[in-house]
C-alpha cells in the first residue's frame, strides 16, 4: 500500500471538507429558500371595494395625440416640443420637433404634468397664481400656457404639453389640437 505524501494528505483533506462544506452550505440554502417560500406563500384576497380601476391613455393614443400637436405647429412654422404624461404624470411620449429649443423638451413636459395634475389647461392654471403664488413652488409643476388635459367623463387620464412656440397661447393651442385628435 502507498503512503500519501504529506501534501497529498492535505490536499485530499481539503477536498473532504469543501465537499462536506459545500453539502452543509446546500442543506442551509435549501432550508433557507423553502422556508422563505413557506412564508411568503400565503396570498392575501383583498374583498370588493378595496381597489379601484383607473383608464389610462394607450400608447398608440398617446403617440397619435403627440404626432397631432406637432403637425399642427409644423404647420404654422413652429418649432416645438410635445410631450403626452399619463394619469400618474409619467411621460409616455416626447416628440421633439427639428430645431426646437433645447428649453422646450422639459418645460412640455412639466406643461403636461401640471396640466393632468389639476385636470385644467395650464393658461387657466396660470391664472390661479395671482391668488395662490405658492403653487409654482410645487415640483415638477410649470404654470405657463401649453398644457391640456385629456380626460375620459370628466376624469383626467392624461395630458399634452406643447413648449418652444413664441407664446404660450400658441403652445396650448397646438396641444389642443393633439387631444381633439384623440376625439376628446
């Protein structure tokens, strides 16, 4: 019979133990993951009236109502930004037209953010700041002329904004134009 050299012993030794660490670390995450998966496998139903349905712009829809708001300052020579947020004021599309400002990309969409925030055109929102100057301290928010929600039964689902026209008139009257394209 051979006698293991030394090195032979504690390499082999070695090996023994990563083999019976490596089962045992096994055996605990085994017993770790099932237990975590016992624990979270419970599911909780919640009884009727607890949640609510909300409607939602699709991104078709949003893309539509933005390529509307572009054309029509396209056609009037206007270099703009369009940007459609959704009820929750996440922009979903952002059209910015050639030559348009670099200024115009996120003043539409904070056009449009306020605009869904308030469910009102951003030029009437504009008007609400002589009586309460605080509401421009909101963030995100962007109380010029521009923006216009879109809404579903009086309910505000989304909102254009249109920046970069040399008048905020012009800007809520191109993104008026992209929610009438959306047959709102």
């Amino acid at each position: 019979m051979n006698k293991l050299s030394r090195r032979a012993r504690i390499a082999t030794g070695g090996a023994v133990l990563a083999a019976v660490a490596a089962g045992t670390f096994g055996t605990v995450s085994a017993n770790a993951s099932s237990s975590a998966s016992a624990a979270a496998a419970p599911v909780a139903s919640v009884k009727g009236g607890s949640t609510v349905t909300s409607t939602h712009l699709s991104i078709d829809a949003a893309t539509k109502g933005a390529q509307a708001a572009l054309d029509a300052a396209e056609k009037e020579n206007q270099k703009v930004t369009v940007a459609v947020v959704d009820r929750n004021g996440n922009t979903l599309v952002t059209l910015r037209g050639d030559g348009a400002g670099p200024q115009s990309y996120e003043s539409a969409e904070r056009k449009a953010y306020t605009a869904v925030s308030w469910n009102a055109p951003t030029s009437e929102l504009a008007k609400r700041l002589a009586q309460t100057p605080n509401l421009k301290d909101i963030p995100g928010t962007l109380f010029l002329a521009g923006g216009t929600p879109v809404d579903v039964k009086g309910a505000p689902v989304a909102a254009i904004g249109v920046a970069g026209a040399p008048s905020g008139d012009l800007d809520e009257k191109f993104a008026a134009a992209g929610v009438a394209a959306l047959g709102h």
